[in-house]
C-alpha cells in the first residue's frame, strides 16, 4: 500500500516552524506599531513648531506667544510626545522655533525615540520704500 501525505520524517515540523517564525513575526508587528507612534509624535512635533513660528513671526509676537502656541498643539494631542521643550529664537529679521521630545512607546522603561522639529523662516515686518 502507498503512502501519501506527509512522510513520518516529517511529522512534528509545524510547531517547530512556528517556534522559529512567530518570534520573527511578532517584531515586525510590534515594529510597525512602534514606527506609526514615531510618525505621529514628529507630525506632532512639526504642528508646534509651525504654530510656535506662526505666532511668533507676526509683528507683534514675542518669544513668549510662540511657546504657549506650541504647547497649545502638544496639549491637544496629549500621549503623542513626552517631555517636550520648546525653543524660540527671535532676532529682527528671523524667527527659528525647535521642538524637542519623545516618542509615546509601548516598551516599558523605555523613554522612545527622540524627536526634533526645527521650523525658522522670516519675521513679519514693515518695509518702507
């Protein structure tokens, strides 16, 4: 009589792939999570510093109406980015605002990637010709 299927030598393999795959598998999955939280903490990170120069950049702005529009963006999408700074530089002709943080992370102990967005362009100012 022939034998069809799997051969005898060969019983037992698929708990012993799945040892070796799963693992692998895992990493990725976690890996991709993981990566989603890192993209979204540096949009985040560029939101604030987009509306800390915006608020800055304006004739009458000042250091101080730059970070607390920052912080107005970090404080509206809480848990994105962990321990952020935010820094203004403003001179006559620039502006040039850095946010600073981490990325939220599911590892325990472990503060996440760090995060900076720098955003710099002009002040806003009156010309007379």
């Amino acid at each position: 009589m022939a034998k069809t299927g799997k051969q005898d030598n060969e019983r037992g393999n698929a708990p012993v792939e799945f040892v070796l795959i799963f693992p692998v598998l895992l990493v990725m999955f976690f890996g991709i999570i993981q990566g989603a939280m890192w993209y979204q903490g540096q949009n985040i990170a560029h939101a604030a510093a987009s509306a800390a120069y915006n608020n800055s950049r304006a004739s009458n702005g000042t250091v101080g109406s730059g970070v607390t529009a920052g912080n107005q963006v970090i404080n509206q999408h809480q848990g994105s980015l962990n321990g952020v700074s935010i820094s203004v530089d403003r001179h006559a002709n620039v502006v040039s605002v850095t946010v600073t943080g981490h990325a939220s992370t599911f590892i325990p102990g472990w503060n996440g990637p760090i995060i900076t967005q720098t955003v710099s362009g002009p002040t806003e100012r009156w010309v007379n010709r």
